[in-house]
C-alpha cells in the first residue's frame, strides 16, 4: 500500500539556522519524517583536480544534480525507497556510499536552493524561507566551515565574498517569493511551533488515512465460504 506524504520545502541563506528549523518541527513524529538534504545532491566532481574542486562555485543552481533530486523526491511521494547520495566537504566530492531512505508520512527537503527548481517546487505542499541577517549568517558559515568540515578560514572568508554573498542575492534570496511561510531571524519560536503543530497534524491524518484504507481492502477481500 502506498502512503501518501506531506512534501516541506526548506530554504534560506548559508547559515540562516534551516537544519534547525527543519530538525524542531519533526521532532516530535520521529521516524514518521525523512529530512532531505539538498547539499547531498552535489554534482559528483571526482573526475576534477582538487583545486578545481574546492574553487567551484557551490551556491550556483547548476551546482546541484537536480534531476536525480526531482526522481528521488518523486520516487518517496509514490510511497518507493531511495539510494540517497552522501557528500564529503572536506574532499568536494560525492561519497562512494549511499544511504537508503525509505518513504514516510513527511518528507523534509532543506537546502539554500531548495525553492529555486519549479518542478521541485511543485512536489512540495509547503514552501518556507528562513530570513536571518547577514552577519549571522557568516558567523555561523565560518564556524561550521572551519570547526566541522576542517577547512582554513581565508579560504572561508574568500568563497563567502567571492561567490557565497553574490550568489546569495541574485539566486536565493529572491526564492522567497515562492515561500508560503517567511521565518524571520532563524528559529523563530512562534513559527516554529505552528509548523511543528502542522507536521503533527498530517502525520496523524495519514495514520487515520492508513487505517481507513486498510480496513477497506480487508472489507474488498473477505470471502466467507
């Protein structure tokens, strides 16, 4: 049987606390949801010189294998498991592994483009954006940048002005106008916590849809002899 899912899309500048957002509203129904990174859809660039590597342009739409997202988003929505990509940030490259991601009640799409493609956009039932100042969002950049992913902060510092703040103002920034929800600076409380009431209220809704439609088919089936 398939279920169907509740599709969120999350997006929002480098560092403006997206992951945040999209692990507080989900929680509280555990497995019941599947966050999706879009940072896992890196095109693969092995076959580059590191150097060439660590210099693209990563907050560039084309940076991003969007036709393998569009596939796996819509395998997950027709109730079908995944083989998701992993990414290393250290070495610019896609992982050798994957991780199997099976289909579930909501389905958490988080990433800086994550509004930007229209056939994605067209998948989710709900379109977020998290606004946080610039300053913060640096911040954050440089401290997750050097501290988790081990790179040095010049280079941290040179992306950001080169291609991270540019890319920002004519490619991310203006996905807000597909947002149906604008979270101001981060984890907003307010919003939240109505988001997380939303995502609680689906995943019981297709509990209850889940078991209308098996006691259906075991209504269809019966046959007393």
């Amino acid at each position: 049987m398939t279920i169907p899912s509740f599709a969120i899309g999350i997006a929002g500048g480098t560092g403006a606390g997206k992951t945040t957002v999209a692990r507080e509203i989900t929680d509280n129904v555990g497995e019941s949801a599947t966050l999706i990174p879009l940072d896992n859809y890196y095109e693969d660039l092995s076959d580059r010189p590191f150097e060439e590597r660590a210099n693209a342009n990563y907050d560039h739409p084309s940076a991003f294998e969007w036709e393998l997202l569009r596939t796996h988003i819509d395998a997950l929505l027709s109730g079908q498991s995944i083989e998701m990509p992993q990414y290393d940030f250290e070495r610019h490259v896609r992982k050798a592994d994957r991780v199997v991601v099976e289909p579930t009640d909501v389905i958490v799409l988080e990433g800086i483009l994550a509004l930007s493609d229209e056939t994605v956009n067209d998948m989710l039932d709900l379109h977020i954006y998290v606004e946080t100042d610039a300053d913060v969002r640096i911040l954050r950049r440089i401290e997750r940048d050097v501290v988790e992913r081990g790179r040095e902060l010049e280079g941290v510092m040179d992306q950001y002005l080169s291609t991270v703040k540019p890319m920002h103002e004519q490619f991310i920034e203006p996905t807000k106008r597909h947002a149906d929800i604008i979270i101001p600076e981060g984890a907003n409380s307010v919003a939240v916590n109505l988001l997380e009431e939303k995502v609680q209220a689906e995943t019981s809704e297709m509990a209850a849809w889940a078991a209308r439609d098996d006691t259906a088919f075991e209504d269809a089936t019966y046959n007393p002899q």
